[in-house]
C-alpha cells in the first residue's frame, strides 16, 4: 500500500522510510521542497510536494491520492517559534485528520509527545507550553475521529544508534528514545489491526520492539 508520511522530511521520518520499503509498502514522503526530493528516493519514498502550514484541506487531501495509511510525523522543530506549533503540530495534524476521512483513508497513526495530557508547569516556558497544548490538542483530535487511530507518545528524543528495544504502554514513565527506535515502532504498528485505539508512551526499555508491541496490544 502506499503510505503518506507527513512531514516526509523529518528526522524520524528519514528512518521510518527504509522500514515500509521493507514491509511491502511505499513510503509517500509529503515536503516542502523540491530539492528534498532526491534524498527521499534514495530512501525508497516517492515525493509529493506540499506545505503543511499553508495548504488547504483539499491540497492534503490531493497529497493524500491512492494512499491506504497516513503517518503524521511532522513537528514545528526547536527553533523557539510558537507559532509553528500551533501551525504545524496542531494545525497539520487538524487537517491531515480531516482529510484522510474524506478521502475515505482509515489508518492513521500520530506521533505525539509523552505526558501531554499532564498540566504544564508554570515555569515550563511559551514555547515548550504552546508545543504540549498543540500535541495535546491534536491527540483529542485524533481520538474523536472516525480513523483506526494509533498514538505513540515518545519520551526525549535523541540521535543515538537504535537498540531494537523500548518500553511501550500506556504508563510507562518519561525517559529517552532514540528516533531510530521510534521509527521502528511506527513501522511496527502500522499493519496491526490490534493496536488501533491504543495510545502509547515509548522510551528506552529492554524489551524487542516486536515484543514490545505484542504485550502492550494484548494489555
């Protein structure tokens, strides 16, 4: 099947392509730039262009043609801008949502951030405010669409080699992950009937990703 991945560009998105490519499918990556292109076929991804920020509804919704799944990878990045969390995080996931049910996609599986549900600490800042809000905001979204939603919540994210092993679940506590073994849980979950409608932390663990997904399914 062909697999839209929004925010194609993305660092765990990079990492999440190679990973369909070998499942059978084709990883849709959707970016802003044409120059991004050649990269992301050398991934295995085919390249459509379009812009999360400023595209409609109906622009998602062409982006999305053919594609069985929608990945919602995408984030406004660290760059202290609180606008492109709401625009980004928030906005691109509103309208990805939106658009997959009209093009009659079911499967959609978010990444989002661990404990946003929780209150903000009054000290945490704008910035990091605004992002957990969007995340937030964009979860409930997600929830009370009529998708085969998954939502997998990572702790810190760091840039290390993957370990193959995580510790996946509704409640498991905040911690790091690296987005390579972020990447190998999307890829994971992506065809399981048995984890839509199940939202889960993800941080470092000991447990085999494969492992890790079958006991927090059958939980």
């Amino acid at each position: 099947m062909l697999v839209a991945i929004v925010g194609g560009n993305g660092q765990i998105a990079r990492l999440l392509h190679p990973l369909v490519v070998a499942q059978g499918h084709t990883p849709v990556a959707l970016v802003r730039k044409e120059e991004q292109r050649a990269a992301l076929e050398q991934l295995g991804a085919e390249v459509r262009l379009l812009d999360i920020e400023s595209a409609s509804v109906e622009e998602f919704e062409a982006a999305f043609a053919d594609c069985s799944a929608v990945v919602f990878a995408a984030g406004g990045g660290p760059d202290g801008n609180i606008e492109r969390k709401r625009t980004v995080d928030l906005g691109g996931a509103l309208k990805s949502i939106d658009a997959a049910t009209r093009a009659g996609i079911r499967r959609f599986v978010q990444v989002s951030a661990i404990n946003v549900d929780e209150p903000v600490a009054a000290d945490a800042g704008e910035v990091w405010t605004a992002y957990v809000e969007a995340k937030r905001d964009a979860d409930v979204a997600l929830r009370d669409s009529p998708l085969a939603w998954t939502i997998i919540r990572p702790g810190r994210l760091t840039d290390d080699p993957a370990t193959g092993l995580v510790a996946l679940g509704p409640e498991v506590a905040r911690g790091d992950v690296t987005r390579a073994d972020v990447a190998a849980v999307l890829a994971a979950v992506l065809d399981r009937p048995d984890t839509v409608g199940r939202q889960w932390n993800l941080v470092g663990g000991d447990v085999p990703v494969d492992e890790a997904v079958d006991r927090a399914a059958s939980a």
